[in-house]
C-alpha cells in the first residue's frame, strides 16, 4: 500500500559563509535531502538575500531565503529537519503544510 502524500512548503535560510558552494549547489543538496524521505520537488522559489528583524549572531545579519514546495508522506518533514540538522549550509528550516 502506498502512503498518502500531502503537500507542503518550506522556507529554508541558507548560510554559505566560508564554504566553497553556491546558493545553487545548497539548494540542490537541499532538494536531494527531500528525494531522500520520498518527497517530490514541485517548485523552488530563490527569495534572495534578506536582512534579519532579530539577529542572534552578530556574525551573520542576513542570509539567503528559498521556498521549496513539496509532496511527501505524513512523516517526510519531521525526517527532513532531521537531515538538515547536521547540514551547516542550512541556518534555520521551517516547513508548513499547504
């Protein structure tokens, strides 16, 4: 039986200080992350770069936002956090269903 997927977006801030990857590269990590916990990429939209309203870090003031638009199974966000976790490229992650 196949599971159900629902849709979803997600907003992801990405940091590329000091790395050798662009933009490009973070987000096609990013989208491979999502084929991992059997989601389907349906749109990526580069937001560019934005100053934060609340810096934590006096070493990053702004970063790069991207929204993905997603399909996975009921489980596939909380899996894909998990992932991202340990990625040092992706800064903040936030995923909502649509």
């Amino acid at each position: 039986m196949k599971p159900t997927k629902r849709n979803y977006r997600a907003t992801f801030i990405l940091d590329n200080r000091g790395k050798e990857d662009s933009i490009e590269q973070i987000i096609e990590g990013v989208k491979k992350d999502i084929t991992a916990v059997q989601g389907e990429v349906t749109a990526v939209d580069n937001i560019g770069k934005k100053d934060f309203v609340r810096v934590t870090d006096k070493k990053l003031t702004g970063a790069t936002y991207v929204h993905v638009n997603f399909s996975a199974p009921s489980d596939g966000p909380g899996q894909l956090k998990e992932r991202l976790r340990l990625n040092s490229s992706v800064y903040r992650t936030f995923v909502q269903s649509v």
